[in-house]
C-alpha cells in the first residue's frame, strides 16, 4: 500500500487503525478523513530535522492553504510548528484556533489594505512581503499604528522546479515575488531597510509544488545566499532568516518516487552550512513551509457508488455521491490517486471505469481508467487515498453541494473537526 496508514483486514480497508467502511456508516459519505497520528508524525518529522541540523532556532511553518481549518492550527500548535497564512480567512481561522500569531507568516502577492490592518492588528508576526506596493503599504499603516512591523521579502530566485505549471513559481516570469536576476530585488531589499516601520528579517522563496528533486531546493538556497552575500557587501545588512518556502512532492500512486523528508532537509541544511561557512555569511535560521507533505497522506475520501455504466464498446463510469467539488485536482492538473473499493478492498480488479462525480458536468471526474471488481454495484464504498491536502481547502459549493465533514481519527477515537454543510448553511447568505 502507498502509505503505512493504510491497510486491508479481511476485505475491508482500514485508515489509521479504524475500519473505513464503519466510518462512512457513522458518518455518511462523501467523507473526508485525516488520521491526527499521520499530521502529528509528517510535523515531527520537520521539527526535529530541522532542529537537530539547523538549530534551536529553526522550524517549519505549516502551509495551510493543504488544509485550514481550526483543528489542524491546534494541532500545528502543540507540534512547534508555525503557520504560513495566506488570506485574512486563514488568519481568522487559525486565530479562531488559539495559535500563536507570532509564528505567523502571511503570504500572498496581493494584500489590500484591510487585510494588512486586520494581520497587524490580530499580532501576525511576519508578513511575507511580496512586492515594492506592498512593502509601502506595510510601511504606511505600521507608521499610522505607531508600530515596527517583521518582514520577509520574497524574491525568485529564476528556478525551474520541474513540477506542473500552476504551481511554479520560482521562475522569474511569476506573478509571485521580486527577481533577483532583473536587480529589482536588490532595489527592493535596499528600498525596505530605509522604512522607518519595518523590520527586514529576512528573505523567502518558493519555488513549486510537488518537487521531488531536493537540488531545487539547494539550488534556491544558493542563489539566494549569493543574493544576501551581495546585499551584505553593499550595505552591511545581515539576514536573520532565510526561509525556502514548501514543496516536497508525496507519493499519491505506487508510481511517484517516496521521498525521504528527514534527509532531505539534513542535505538542504548540511549545504546551507557549507556555503554560508564559504561566503563568510552568519548562519540564518532556516524555515521550510510544507503544506502537502503535512497534509496529503493524512488524508482520505470516502464515496458511496450510486451508479455503474457499462457503455458497451466504450467505456465503464462509476459515479459517486461528490465529485470535483470535494476534489478539483483532477479536473484542474490532471491529479493522479490510488482508488480503491473499501468494502472489497481484496477482491481481484478486472474492470477498467472512470470514477466521476455527480456534477453536471462531463469534465467532473476525479481519477480516469481506475481499476475495479467486477462487482463494484450501487451502495459500495469508493476510498481515493492522499486526499488530505488541497481537497478539503479547494472544494466548492458548484452546484449548491453541500461539503463533506472533516472527520479526525485520533487512534481508537473518531471525532468531527468540520461539520457536514447544511442546507441552511448553503441559503445562509442569500437575501
Ligand atoms: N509556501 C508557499 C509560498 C506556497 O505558495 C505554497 C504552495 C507552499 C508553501 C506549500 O507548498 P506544498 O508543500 O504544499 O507543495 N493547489 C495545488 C497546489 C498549490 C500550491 C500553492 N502554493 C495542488 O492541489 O496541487
């Protein structure tokens, strides 16, 4: 199986110890689940690497775009992490939660003014500052509040990471960042230390999603180290944090390589040594922001088969209960994932179907050509692994469907962390 949390017991699949097809009774289908042990370790994993190689100081900040809501900000919490937040929501939302808004970090290549206001007045202890409208802006309103503000500058450092185009953003042709090859960033970064109200931390990159290669992210810290090496020589100023972004693929098919997190970060933090040791540079705190490789092998979704398709001379479609509302990925990157039947989870596959939603719409399909038991009828239970990042936080109401519930294992225990979408909650808003 892709992931240890997952295993087959007399025919049935289990998830984080407890027996799926029991759950999707409990709780009804679709249902997304996230097994809280799988969180907890994937952070623990990031933490230690990162303190054991860096130091102390150093830590990672959970992407919560994967998956934002207030339970996974407790749990973020109690794990050390800090949290990369990206829109007021996220801050509400994590605020919400208790978590401490000192390890904040708020992204994001266009905050208007209320969101700076809202981040400076709830305490957000890092803004992310993406360009030159930006850090004005910034400066502006903590000069109004009589406050210094902490900021990271994030620049592209030109990379190519070799993963899908929506989710590169290290090139210089981004809409993400400042580059440092066109010298704006260096303008920047000296346009930022004269603000009176803003403190320049340090700087951040990000350079894709689902990167397997860990030379992207050695390759970042290069450039960026020579960048801040340069700035050093021109004005003296000494980062105090050099942050690398996320990005660190996870295995959704048997296909995807399995990365081996803890080392990774070992070599990233052993380069970021060695240059800096070369370049004469004080060692910055390092900070990674993975949100997928947190997220993703958390979680699972389960559907109800409604109906089976046998177009003879063509092809097999398997519809379910939710669809590219629950989970966009396909229908937007072409996403692979493992599909499995959970109620026959050991019966032999020897039917080819494309497994959809209930959308109305052709292109509302969440996995093509998967394989299944001949017997896959009306009422079995459909389980899509690796679901737990950028399903439940993409999902949408397209056709006035209700979102599934979030349902946390916690070993023997299962408990609802978001609530099943209601009706009322649906017509809440209109008027
Ligand atoms: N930091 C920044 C600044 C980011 O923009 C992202 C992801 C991350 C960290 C976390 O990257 P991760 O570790 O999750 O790869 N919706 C797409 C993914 C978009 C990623 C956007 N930024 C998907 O479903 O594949």
């Amino acid at each position: 199986m892709i992931c240890s949390n997952v295993k087959i017991k007399d025919g049935v699949l289990y998830f984080g110890g407890q027996n799926t097809v029991l759950l999707a009774e409990k709780y009804g289908t679709p249902l997304y689940l996230m097994d809280e042990a799988t969180i907890r370790e994937n952070c623990r994993n990031y933490v230690s690497a990162l303190q054991e190689y860096m130091g102390q100081d150093s830590y990672p900040l959970y992407a919560s775009k994967a998956a934002s809501f207030k339970r996974i900000y407790e749990i973020i919490g109690e794990e050390g992490l800090g949290a990369d937040v990206v829109s007021s929501g996220e801050i509400y939302t994590a605020l919400k939660a208790g978590f401490d808004m000192s390890k904040a970090y708020f992204q994001g290549n266009n905050k208007t003014d209320e969101d700076i206001v809202y981040a400076m007045d709830n305490g957000v202890g890092y803004f992310v500052c993406d360009n030159v409208e930006e850090v004005d802006a910034i400066e502006r309103i903590a000069c109004e509040k009589g406050i210094v503000q902490k900021i990271l500058l994030r620049l592209t450092p030109g990379i190519d990471p070799h993963t899908y185009d929506e989710v590169a953003t290290g090139k210089v042709d981004s809409k993400f960042g400042t580059a440092i090859e066109t010298g704006q960033a260096l303008e920047i970064a000296l346009h930022t230390l004269e603000c009176r109200h803003i403190s320049l931390e340090g700087f951040h990159c990000h350079v894709g999603s689902m990167v397997f290669e860990s030379s992207t992210f050695t390759r970042s810290a290069e450039i960026m180290l020579g960048f801040m090496h340069e700035l050093k020589n021109n004005c003296g100023f000494v980062a105090k944090i050099l942050d690398l972004g996320g990005g660190y693929g996870v295995k959704y098919t048997c296909c995807d390589p399995a990365i081996d997190i803890k080392e990774n970060i070992k070599g990233v933090c052993e380069f970021v040594k060695a240059e800096c040791q070369r370049l004469d540079y004080p060692l910055p705190s390092l900070r990674l922001e993975p949100g997928r490789s947190i997220a993703a092998n958390a979680g699972m979704t389960l559907y109800t088969v409604g109906t089976v398709k046998r177009i003879t001379g063509y092809k097999n479609y398997v519809s379910v209960d939710g669809g590219m509302t629950d989970n966009p990925r396909f229908a937007l990157y072409g996403s692979k994932y493992t599909v499995l039947l959970a109620n026959k989870a050991s019966e032999e596959t020897t039917i080819e179907c494309d497994l959809v939603g209930r959308c109305c719409e052709s292109g509302d399909v969440i996995q093509p050509n998967v394989k299944f038991p001949n017997s896959v009828t009306r009422g079995d239970i459909v389980a899509v692994l690796t679901t737990g990042a950028y399903n439940y936080s993409m999902a949408s109401n397209y056709n006035r469907i209700c979102r599934p519930p979030v349902v946390m294992i916690d070993g023997e225990r299962d408990y609802v962390s978001v609530k099943r979408e209601s009706f009322e909650y649906l017509t809440a808003n209109d008027v």
